[in-house]
C-alpha cells in the first residue's frame, strides 16, 4: 500500500514519541511487562486503556491522548467492547511505513545488494 507524504509524517511523528513507543511495545506484548502486576480483570480480553495507564503510571488523559495520536496515524485497531475500549497494533500500517520510507530513501544500489 502506497502512502502519500503526509501520511508519512504522520506516522513518523506519532513514533518519534518514546511514550507511544512504550504503548505500542505493550499492546504488542498484550498486557504490562514493565511491572509485576497482571492486566486489571476488566480488560482480561486485551489492552485496554486502564492496563496502560497503571503500567506507565499516568493519568488517563494522557494516555488517551497518545492513543488518539497513534490511532489517527492508523497504528492501533480499537475494538469496543460494552464500555472497554481494546487496543492491538495494526501492522498493515506499520509495514507500509517501513516499505514506504525503504523504497523513498534507500539508494537503489543499496536495496538490491539487500535484499
């Protein structure tokens, strides 16, 4: 999938934040790595805002606001659930980024001597 410029941008400044980074690492890895507590039993079906929230110790509307950020960039899915809102990565977008900024910024020569 071919994305334009500013969808590029778009994406790459929603991952030049190390916050959002550390969101994405644990939704990918599907509840907190980071401390010795288990996801909260509400959101025992995948990562949900509150298993965010406790896992980097920040107020909600900050973390609202970093997945709002990595959502309209198109690198979360969110999926409803009665009143839980669950989060997983989207990798279709993520792969056309990296594809996208590879076949824009890598020297021809250097994209056929790695394949």
């Amino acid at each position: 999938m071919a994305l334009t410029i500013e969808q590029l941008a778009l994406v790459a400044k929603a991952l030049s934040d190390p916050i959002r980074l550390r969101i994405l690492d644990l939704v990918k890895a599907g509840y907190d790595e980071l401390s010795a507590s288990p996801p909260v039993a509400c959101c025992s079906g995948g990562v949900c805002v509150c298993d965010i929230q406790d896992a980097l110790d920040m107020a909600q509307s900050k973390v609202s606001y970093h997945l709002r950020e990595l959502k309209q960039a198109g690198l979360l899915h969110e999926t409803k659930q009665g009143k839980w809102n669950f989060y997983s990565i989207n990798s279709q977008t993520l792969d056309a980024f990296l594809q996208n900024m590879h076949m824009r910024y890598v020297k021809d020569d250097e994209r056929e001597s790695n394949p």
